[in-house]
C-alpha cells in the first residue's frame, strides 16, 4: 500500500509539474483539463511499461547485443507512440486551451 501511495504521489507531482511547464497555455474549460491530464496519464503508463520492458531484457541473460538491440528499439518506439499522440491530439488541445498572461495596467 506505502509503494502504490509513492507511485501516486509520484504522478501528481509530475501532473502538476507538467501543467506548471505550460503556464502561458492552461485549459479553456474541464474537457482540455481532463484531456491534458489523460494524456500525461498514458505517457506516464507507456514509459513506465517500456522501463520493465528493458529491465526485463537486461536480467535475461541470452545475447547482449540483441537484448540492448531490442531495448534502444523499445526506447524509440516509445518516442514515436508519444509523438503520434500529440499529432493527433493538436486539434482538440487547440479548441480548449488558451493563453493566460498576466497583464498590467
């Protein structure tokens, strides 16, 4: 229970550090909130199974070439899947965020 609760916390703080390094840009309304959230949600699972993927490969113990083969092709793919995302994301995210600067008067 302590470690899912770490795991948790772990997240949050990633979230908020996430919505902190879009500060110009923040959610017009909940649905660009939520799809924000959702997608650091997802980035944060597929990079999380990608490191047990590759930590797999290193404890077996067969060829090392092909097992650090398949861990750089793992790393990459990983890269990709998250860029495919945002691409298709562009439109949604566009329509339901804005630019909050803080002006004065």
């Amino acid at each position: 229970m302590h470690r899912i609760a770490k795991l948790l916390g772990i997240f949050l703080l990633g979230e908020l550090a996430w919505f902190a390094l879009l500060h110009p840009l923040v959610p017009a309304n909940i649905k660009g909130f939520a799809i924000e959230f959702a997608a650091g949600a997802v980035v944060a699972a597929v990079i999380w199974c990608a490191l047990h993927g590759i930590w797999w490969l290193t404890a077996r113990k067969s060829n090392l070439l092909l097992c650090r083969i398949a861990a750089v092709a793992l790393a990459l793919s990983v890269g990709v899947s998250i860029f495919f995302g945002a691409y298709l994301l562009r439109d949604t995210l566009g329509a339901n965020f804005r630019y909050f600067i803080f002006s004065r008067h």
